[in-house]
C-alpha cells in the first residue's frame, strides 16, 4: 500500500477478504478512540501516571497482531506489548474498559490500582504485561518460545521492541538464545526514529536494526510500519517461518511517534517541519483511502465502523469512571502469605503450563 503520485495510494495484493480488510479497519479505529478518550481522562488528572499513546504507529500493531492465531483459551499464539502496542492487545482480547481502569488505577481494574497502562497480563488470551527494565521482555518471550518447544506446541511468541530497547544487553542476550535454539520468535522493532528524546544517529552506528539479524543468524525483514497490509504481510510470512521450524524474524517497522515520548513531552527536540511531514503519512488516514480507491469499502461502510467504536469506545468510558478507586487498606492485600483480599491475574485460574 503505497503512496502514489497525486496522494493516491497503490494497489498491493493481499489474499485479505472485504470482511478482514474492514475488521482491520475497525482496529485501527479503536485503538486510536481508546487513546484519544484517555488523553482526555488524562487532562482532566483522571489518568495515574503517565499517557504513552500510539499516535502514528497504530498499524505496526495492528497489523502483526492480525497475523497471529487469536484465542481466548490459552492454545493462541502470545504477545508481550511494548508502551505503544494497545492495539495488539485489543486484538488479543484486552477489553477498551479495563485499560482505561487500569490508566485510571480503579479497584476493580485488572491489577486493581496497582499498576498503570498496558503492564498488566491474560495468559488464556494471550498477552503478557511489560515490564519497565527496556529489553527484558525478549528475555522473557524467548522462554515462553522455549516452553512452546519444550512441549511440542504449534505456537509463535512474538515480542514488540521500540529501537532504544534494541541498546539493551537483555535484547541481545535473549534473542541471541533464541537464535541459537531456532525458537518460534517475532522481534518487532518499532523503529520511530527516537528512544525518548534520543536520535537513531545517536544509539547505533548500523543502517538500519533488520541489518542486525545477520549477526544473530536469523531471518531479518523491513517494512513501511505506516501500512497495515504491508505489516501483516510481513508478519504473516514471519510466523509461517517460525510455525515451519525456521527460527526466530527480527521485523523492522519503519513509523514514527507523532505525539510525544508521553502526554508530558513536548517534542522540543523534534526538528521544524518533522511531524508535519509524517502526519500526511497518518497510517489510519492512509488505510481508509486505500480501501475506498480499491473499491474495498464505501464511505457509509467506513461511516458504519466509526459509529460503532464510537459507542463501544463511549460505554467502556462510562463504565471506567463508575468505577471505584481501591480501598486504601487493600494496598497490603497480596502481601503476606494467607491474604484474603485481592486476587492478582496470576491466581485466578486452576494453574495450567499451557496458558503461559
């Protein structure tokens, strides 16, 4: 799906169906209404913490998570999200309600006030909540590819990276192992041009991240992260590699962060004119122009998917501020052994090896 002269956008084939392609759309929609209602939440200091939203770069995830087998059942195909990955995790079965709890630390969220944004797990649909050490979560994932192995089960784990994690020594070390072991592993790196305020110019002197995978000896693949079928087609050929033995992909997404590092960075370090240039690239504004001028959608159809994450986005609202904040003696429940109080999300199911 790329850009044409005129601002058209070009034809690329896909085996998609009308259906897929517009359910793709409905994602991307409501990845970026979850996240516009939390930047209100959040200036009306209704949001715990900070806001790291996905502003540009929502069809990195979109578009990888479309790729995996997505069940409620603990036999799917896991993800472990990086800041920016909402929409991998709505795709996965995260509900819009119980992210904006989570951000708004309520009591009946799924940490209960514990923690914030995305850290936070549902091993049966198939998402495990980042941890904050940069890098770690590929150590991680690299085990949960491993218990795959272990247990001869056609499964693929894939782990999303912004490109200053890439810097960390837990990134090379746990896809180093996963190389080795050819383990059914997907490195997303989502290469938005900063860590923080720091330029790529500045973290690596190699052209580009998928030029690492030659030292890993594994598959490498970049891509314009700004186009959802391209990211999907990427994605898809990457898990049939891991499905069909060949080991670990390191998949670079080309995009960039149209807002801030979170809602409290002001971009100083952004040159003139940068974001301007990347918004005429808006990965959402490019897709629907991309199905109407390949007569893969009209505009009532598209008209029809904004209502409904509309509503759907305006319920999870509603009932995310109904919401209690937690009690304040429940801040040492789970801390002792023989607590009563709070159940955390890793005991609330008969333990099972294969959910994790």
């Amino acid at each position: 799906m790329a850009r044409g002269s005129g601002g058209t956008v070009e034809a690329v084939e896909t085996e998609l169906s009308r259906e897929q392609l517009h359910e793709i759309y409905y994602w991307l929609q409501l990845t970026r209404e979850v996240e516009q209602v939390l930047t209100h939440l959040y200036r009306q200091n209704k949001v715990i913490g900070g806001l790291y939203r996905s502003l540009g770069q929502e069809a990195g995830a979109v578009g990888t998570a479309f790729a995996l087998r997505r069940r409620s059942d603990g036999t799917g195909d896991v993800i472990s999200p990086a800041i920016r990955d909402l929409g991998a995790m709505l795709m996965m079965g995260a509900d819009a309600a119980d992210v904006m709890k989570q951000y708004m630390a309520k009591g009946d969220g799924p940490t209960g006030g514990r923690e914030t944004n995305v850290h936070f797990s549902d091993y049966r649909k198939g998402y495990v909540g980042l941890i904050s050490h940069l890098g770690v979560m590929v150590e991680v994932m690299t085990g949960v590819a491993m218990s795959f192995r272990l247990r001869k089960e056609d499964r693929v784990a894939v782990v999303y990276s912004g490109d200053g994690m890439t810097s960390t020594g837990a990134f090379h070390e746990g896809l180093n192992l996963a190389a080795v072991k050819k383990l059914p592993l997907i490195c997303v790196v989502e290469n938005n041009m900063y860590a923080y305020s720091t330029p790529i110019s500045r973290q690596t002197a190699a052209e580009s991240f998928v030029a690492k995978a030659d030292g890993y000896g594994i598959r490498g693949e970049r891509v314009d992260g700004n186009d959802v079928i391209a990211v999907y087609e990427a994605t898809k050929r990457a898990v049939e590699h891991a499905r069909d033995g060949g080991g670990p992909t390191l998949l670079e997404l080309m995009t960039y962060r149209m807002k801030g590092h979170a809602e409290h960075d002001g971009q100083k370090y952004v040159p003139a004119g940068e974001i301007e240039e990347w918004e005429a690239r808006d990965p959402v504004v490019r897709y629907e122009r991309w199905l109407l001028e390949g007569d893969h959608a009209t505009e009532a159809e598209l008209e029809a998917v904004r209502d409904r994450v509309a509503g759907e986005v305006d319920r999870a609202r509603e009932a995310a501020e109904a919401s209690p904040m937690p009690e304040p003696a429940a801040g040492i429940d789970d801390v002792y052994a023989g607590d009563t109080g709070w159940t955390p999300w890793t005991r609330r199911a008969p333990h099972d090896p294969h959910e994790a």
